[in-house]
C-alpha cells in the first residue's frame, strides 16, 4: 500500500511526489502519456531542446521558489524578449516604449502617455472584459493591431467575452525594455526542463501509459491517499458537464539553416494567420547548432485525444468548475492539484507554489 498514489507525472505531480518522498513516504506517480513531465517535457532533435507542448520559460518574483527549482537544474540567463509580428511590420512585446516609438514615431514616455491616455478615455467605469481591460490598459491602437487577432485567435471566442485578468499577465511600460516578464527571476534550466522532473522524481517509483481513470477505485485502493492532477471534470465522468479547455496544435520543422527568425518566440497578432506564435527553440539556450527546428502554434478548441493546455475561465465554465470543487472538497482521500485539477491558468511558478502549499497541508 502506497501513502501517496500521484496521478499525473507533470511539475505539479512531480513537486508533490518529491516533497511526499523527502518526508520518508511511499509513492507511485503514474502518467497516462508515455513520458514522463507533463508539458514541460522537452525532446533533443538535431541538439537542440524542443519545448514539445509550447515554450515554457520559468519566471517568478518569488526566491524559494526559484531556489527551489535551481535545486535541480542551474539556469541560465535567457530575458524573453517577443516580437511581435502585425502583417510585417515587427513591433517589440510587452508593450514599451520601443513599441509606442514605431508604431506613433514618438521618442518620450510623455509622448506615449498622453496618446494612451487619450485613447483609454473611451472606457469608462471598471473594464468589464477582456476588450475593455486591454483598450483602457493601452489604448485603441494597441488593442487593435497586438491584442485583439492574437487573443480572439487564441481563445476562439470575442475579447468581449474574455475575461479581463488574462491580459493583466502582460506588462505595461514606459522605458525601453523588452524584458517580458516583470519577475525577479527568470531563465531556462542548463540541459533542458527534463533535468528538474528526473530530479524530483529520482528514487520514485513511476510508470507511463497508465489511465488512472480506466481504474479508478482500483488505483484508489492501492494508496492510502490519492493526489489528482488530471482534468477535474473528467475524474468526475464530465457527470456535470464538460469544463471547456483550449488547446494547441502544434506543428514543429526542423531547418536546414541555422538562424530562422533571429529570436526565440515571435506573436503574430493579425487574425489572419492561422497561428499565433512561431517559436525557434534553439535561442532559449543560445545554440550555435547547424541547423534549426521551429514550431508553429495553432490554437484549437479541445477535441477528443488532444491534450488540454488553458482552461477557459469565463463565468459560464468558472461556475461549472465552482460545482466540480464542491464534489472534489467531498472526495474522500483525494486531492486535486495543478492547472487541469484546480481549473487555474497556473505559470509554472504557481504550479511549483500550490503544490508545496499542497505538501505543507498534507505531510
Ligand atoms: N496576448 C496578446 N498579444 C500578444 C501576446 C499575448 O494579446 O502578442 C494576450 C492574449 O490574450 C494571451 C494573453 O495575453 O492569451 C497572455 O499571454 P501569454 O504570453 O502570457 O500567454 P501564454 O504564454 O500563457 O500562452
């Protein structure tokens, strides 16, 4: 009989199952993929580390945590820096001055400032969604050509119906800085994210292509005590419904050159182009390889087989998701944790955070 039975072998899981097993107790972690890391797994192609699920770049403002994870890996000093590309025309991301400078021809914050402020003035009272957030944040202009075709894209639904929080994510500055992050600390871990989970997983027993649901009470039985971080609604059976997630077809090329778009992560923000963002994975380590290997990001509703990436935190689904918790809180020996089980858009920080939160209750 296991103390901790842990469903789900990506950083939430793994963080809990390490903690669990630092304090003496007997785990199982089980993945229903065939690899072990959930989202952050990387994969070598032609030298170079593939974020296999999209780019993930560790960021935090808060030092154990970094320490935490630098326990694992060293990281190095990788600044994301995005571009932006609208019908051509390359814009610097976040939002900063070297944006306002090319898209107004202007030079100072005062300049910038005041068109903002002017623009913003069509949004009065609290913003009620995503559109009003991201218009009284940085104007018309903005919105327009960097926020509303990438986000609608993203989401697949209008920034009118999107709520507001998702844009506060992004920074807005008035100095010549491209740095996308405000956080402290920041960096891509030496020798890719695969390095952190075989560390917090080193002595664990584990095993891949396993389907906890498939046997639910089976597995339960085998543990005094089962963490969850799979879907929450399909733990249940989807017995209230399905909680809408997004997710992303991604499409990665390896290049007989050896520079592709000179930067690790471009946005293409028009709602034309069928992707949102083109990452060459190589720049978040500085690679000098020969050649090069690039993944193109197109988000898709989550059909049948293909993974959940966001959830989508609108009213309608946060309501489902409020009566999915009552069911979870009433579970006996079961603990749901990570961005699928808790149904939160979670940074690997806050992945990191809740499941040391999770430990500190439990063990
Ligand atoms: N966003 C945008 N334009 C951009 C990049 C992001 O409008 O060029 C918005 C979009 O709504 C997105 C949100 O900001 O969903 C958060 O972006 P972030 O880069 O944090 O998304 P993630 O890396 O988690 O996919």
């Amino acid at each position: 009989m296991y103390d901790y039975l842990i469903v789900g072998a990506g950083l939430s899981g793994a963080v809990f199952a390490h903690e669990a097993a630092k304090r003496g107790l007997n785990c199982k972690v089980i993945e229903r993929r065939d690899h072990l890391g959930g989202n952050i797994y990387c994969e070598q192609v032609e030298g170079i580390n593939v974020h296999k699920y999209g780019a993930h770049i560790f960021h935090t403002h808060d030092k154990a945590i970094w320490e935490y994870v630098n326990q694992f890996a060293e990281f190095n000093n990788y600044v994301n820096s995005p571009v932006a590309n609208y019908l051509g025309t390359m814009l610097n991301l976040p939002f900063n001055m070297n944006t306002f400078s090319k898209l107004w021809g202007i030079r100072t914050p005062a300049e910038a400032a005041a068109i903002i402020e002017r623009q913003r003035g069509e949004i009065a009272g609290e913003p009620r969604n995503l559109e009003e957030q991201a218009i009284s944040l940085v104007g018309r202009d903005i919105y327009e050509k960097l926020i509303k075709g990438y986000t609608e894209k993203q989401w697949g639904r209008p920034c009118s119906e999107l709520p507001a929080f998702i844009i506060k994510r992004l920074p807005v500055r008035f100095t010549y800085d491209n740095n996308y992050f405000d956080d402290r600390y920041q960096g891509i871990p030496i020798g890719g994210y695969n390095k952190i989970i075989d560390g917090l997983l080193d002595g664990i027993e584990t095993a891949t292509g396993v389907d906890f649901l498939a046997d639910k009470a089976g597995w339960a039985a085998s543990a005094k005590a089962v963490v969850y971080t799979g879907m929450i609604d399909e733990y249940f059976g989807n017995s209230l419904g399905e909680l809408e997630y997004r997710s992303l077809v991604l499409d990665t090329k390896t290049l007989d050159e050896s520079n592709f778009q000179g930067v690790a992560v471009v946005n293409y923000t028009d709602a034309a182009t069928p992707y949102t963002r083109v990452i060459e994975h190589k720049h978040f380590e500085f690679g000098q390889q020969p050649k090069t290997v690039v993944t193109y990001e197109h988000p898709s509703d989550r059909k049948p087989g293909m993974e959940a990436f966001y959830p989508v935190n609108d009213e309608r689904n946060q309501a489902l998701y409020q009566r999915y918790a009552e069911l979870a809180a009433a579970e006996p020996n079961t603990h749901f944790l990570g961005r699928l089980a808790q149904y939160k858009y979670f940074d690997m920080d806050d992945a990191v955070a809740s499941a040391l939160e999770l430990s500190r209750q439990l063990l």
